[in-house]
C-alpha cells in the first residue's frame, strides 16, 4: 500500500470513529466533551486527507517524471540508432555532418531516416497511407549531399542553398524523393545515358529555371572567336579585335515521366523503393538521350540533329554511298572535326548501325571494323563508341553517326526531384503508377565540336 492510501485510511478510520459519537447520541445533545472529542477527530481526519492528498500528488508527479525520462532514454537511443544506420548507410564526416546540420537541423539524420521510410510507405500506400507528419516530411526537398558541396564549392551560402531547396519543392510539386534515392538515381543515370557519360557540360541552376551560355561567332576552322595574338618585340603593337561573344539562353523544361507497376508487385515487393528507382533511371536515361540527340527544342532539349536532322548546321562527311556507309566515310568522319577536340570525341550511332559497320568488308571478304568492335575495346577508327537507340538508322539523306567532343553539349538542370503516386480509373485496373518531375534542358552551344556522317554519294 502506497503512503498515501495508508493515509486516507486512517483518516477514514477516525472519521468512522465520529460518526459513532454522532450515533450514540442520536436522540439527545451531544455532551460537551464528546463535542470536543467529535470535533478532534475530524481535525485530524481532515489533517490525514490533506497529507494524502499531498503525498499522491507527489507521487503522481514522480511516475510522470519517471515516464518522461524513460520517453528520453528511448528518444536518444533512437537518436543515436539513427545516427549509426546513417553514417552505415551514406558516409559522413564532420564537415558534412555540420553543413547538414545547418541546412536541415541538428536531427537531419532522423529527418532524412524518417523521409525514406514515408516515402517507401507512400509508394506502397499512397496519400491515404501517410499521416499528418509522414506527409509534412515529404514535402522537405533535401538534395544529395554531392550536390549540396558542388553548390558550396560554386560559392553558395548555406542560406542561399536552403532557399534553393524551397523553391525546387515549390515548383516542382507532389512530394520529394529522399536525398540518397536522388543521388543513386544521378550516379547511374552517367552510366546509362550516353550524352551525359561521354562528356556533356552539366550545369546546376541555384535559381529561376534557364541561364544563358555564350557563343562565339567570327572565327574559323581553328579559331573560334575573333581575337587573335601577334608575335614580336616590346613595341609591337597589336591590332584591335571585337570579340563576338553573344548569348543564347538554355531552359531548364519541366520533365514528367511515369513508372508503372501491378498492384500484386506493389503490395508485395520487399524492394519496392530499389525497383522503382531503377525504373525512374532507366526512363530518364532513355529520355534524356533521345532529347539531347533528337529533341526538336520545343519544350524540351534541343537536340543535336534536331529531329534525326541537321537543324544546327554541324559539319558533315558524306557516306561514299548514296544509300548505306562505306570504310571511307566513317574514317572520313574520324577526321571531320578540328585536332584540338579530336582528344576527347568519340562515336554515337545505333544498334542496327553498329551491325552495319561490323559487316563492312573489304575485297577479300575480310571484315574492317570487326575485330575493334567485337574484342570489347569499344572502339570505331581509334575512338570510342557509345549506342543509343535514338539515333536514326541508316537510309539515303539520314544521319545515323555522330562524331565529336561532347563537352560542346551543355546540359542545365534544377536540383530536386519529386514523385506522385496515381491508382484510378485512369491508370486502369490493379495497376499503380509513378509520376516523377524533375526540371533539365540542353542544346549544343560549341556546333564545331561535332561532325554528322550525311548518307550520300
């Protein structure tokens, strides 16, 4: 028995024991020293009731404090398991455990723990699945700490990437992709998307959605300005040059893509967030090239040979042949862009082009490009090769092989990613989709780093 039950009932006793008294003398006055007996026993009655009354609350106030201090001990292991399974899962050291600390709070760790395992319950469950502070953590867009330091070492304050992360949210909608799936998704996608992985200039927007890149006009085949240098003494006066620098601006477009998925695999995948990230690589990849190499520019990349076309008017070599490649022409290709880009060019074509270069004989029926390509060295001529399925095929007047340095190719992108989840009448009948939006654009700015094999005689 507590202190204070032992209290109450002694109390209680002595209030029995008064009311005796009043009992006994029930039909006649209560004698006066009983009066003054009545009475000090319920002085005492009420001294005990106040006494247990104190000490219930003191104990009261003691299990609440014991309670509070257990909820700590949980929060802080919780804490520190969050701690480990971050540092397990993504590497961290203190510089980087300091700028995260200031751009998304002391608990980042937690945020972002938190972040992923809403994010796997809304892929599986939908908005319906999510509470109140499941969908308040998705709507925190956190880039990947790669981007963060590129931003940091591009002269970023750590103010100006928190804005920037505010506003990347805000304009691209829905909720956000965790930090880490954003960054496996963008150390993939170089592997799978062949403008990206052979050299393209990236460049990441802090703010508003374009910028504007230079371009050079006034120069030749070696020059690509209008500046020039002259050799001589102290007293030699050089000759005035205008540069010709303009600018052409690059949109970062709003790009939306879809994953579709059963609602059997859905509700079952242990692996849910893998599969869909995978998906969302292997689309953008798909897209992104397609765009960089044969997007017309509207509302989206201007591509290279804008609508499988010479559009940008790069320099050409013709096939040999009015109708399909000759020996001649590739190797004519190889040696169609200036020798201070040759360093770094390499071949874009096709599949089906690919199978067109390996069957080229010469006449003794002995394959040409064969051995190169087939003995995984990956190149065409000395240089090398990259596939993608964008590329036209070859046929009379087309465009099926790309040659050239492909930091001419400048790509802008926003940093940030998000995704909403769709199941309706629209998406149809056990099935689920994904719609992710990010913002990227692009378009050749330096033309005379590329040259086109043009299919004709």
């Amino acid at each position: 028995m507590n202190k204070w039950q032992e209290l109450v009932e002694q109390a209680r006793a002595l209030t029995q024991e008064a009311d005796a008294l009043l009992k006994e003398h029930e039909s006649k006055e209560l004698p006066a020293e009983k009066e003054q007996e009545f009475n000090a026993l319920m002085t005492q009655a009420g001294e005990l009731q106040k006494r247990a009354i104190a000490y219930k609350a003191l104990e009261l106030r003691d299990s609440q404090l014991q309670t509070l201090a257990a909820e700590a001990d949980v929060q802080e292991t919780g804490s520190k398991s969050a701690d480990a399974l971050y540092a397990l899962r993504y590497g961290e050291d203190k510089a980087q455990a300091a700028i995260m600390a200031d751009l998304v709070g002391k608990d980042f760790r937690q945020k972002i723990a938190n972040q992923n395992v809403a994010f796997a319950k809304y892929l599986r469950k939908g908005d319906a699945g999510l509470d109140a502070e499941e969908r308040k953590i998705l709507t925190m867009q956190v880039f990947p700490w790669e981007q963060i330091a590129t931003l940091l070492k591009a002269g970023l304050s750590i103010t100006e990437i928190k804005t920037t992360m505010v506003e990347a949210q805000g304009s691209l909608g829905g909720y956000a992709v965790p930090p880490n799936v954003q960054q496996e998704i963008a150390a993939r996608l170089p592997g799978r998307a062949v403008v990206r992985s052979a050299g393209a200039t990236v460049i990441d927007l802090m703010s508003g959605n374009a910028t504007d890149v230079p371009t050079y006009t006034g120069g030749n085949a070696r020059y690509r300005g209008n500046i020039r240098g002259v050799w001589g003494s102290e007293t030699t006066s050089p000759s005035a040059q205008n540069a010709t620098l303009g600018t052409v601006p690059v949109v970062a477009q709003v790009y939306t893509y879809k994953v579709g998925m059963s609602q059997s695999l859905v509700e079952d995948a242990a692996n849910l967030v893998a599969l869909v990230q995978n998906d969302i690589t292997a689309v953008l990849a798909i897209d992104e090239d397609e765009a960089f190499l044969i997007g017309d520019g509207a509302n989206k990349p201007l591509g290279l040979l804008p609508s499988s076309a010479n559009g940008n008017s790069l320099a050409t070599v013709n096939s040999g042949n009015a109708s399909s490649l000759t020996a001649d022409g590739i190797i004519g290709l190889s040696d169609g862009i200036d020798e201070q880009y040759m360093e770094a060019a390499r071949f874009v074509f096709n599949k089906a082009t690919g199978t067109v270069i390996r069957k080229l004989k010469d006449g003794t029926g002995a394959y040409l490009f064969d051995r190169d390509i087939e003995n995984n060295k990956r190149t065409l001529s000395g240089y090398p090769f990259n596939r993608s399925e964008a590329m036209p095929d070859v046929a009379s007047s087309a465009y099926p092989i790309l040659f050239g340095d492909y930091s001419g190719y400048w790509i802008v992108q926003r940093a940030g990613l998000t995704i909403v989840r769709y199941q309706d009448s629209n998406t149809g009948p056990n099935k689920v989709e994904y719609h992710v939006r990010r913002r990227v654009g692009g378009r050749p700015v330096q033309t005379w780093q590329f040259c086109a094999q043009y299919v004709s005689a």
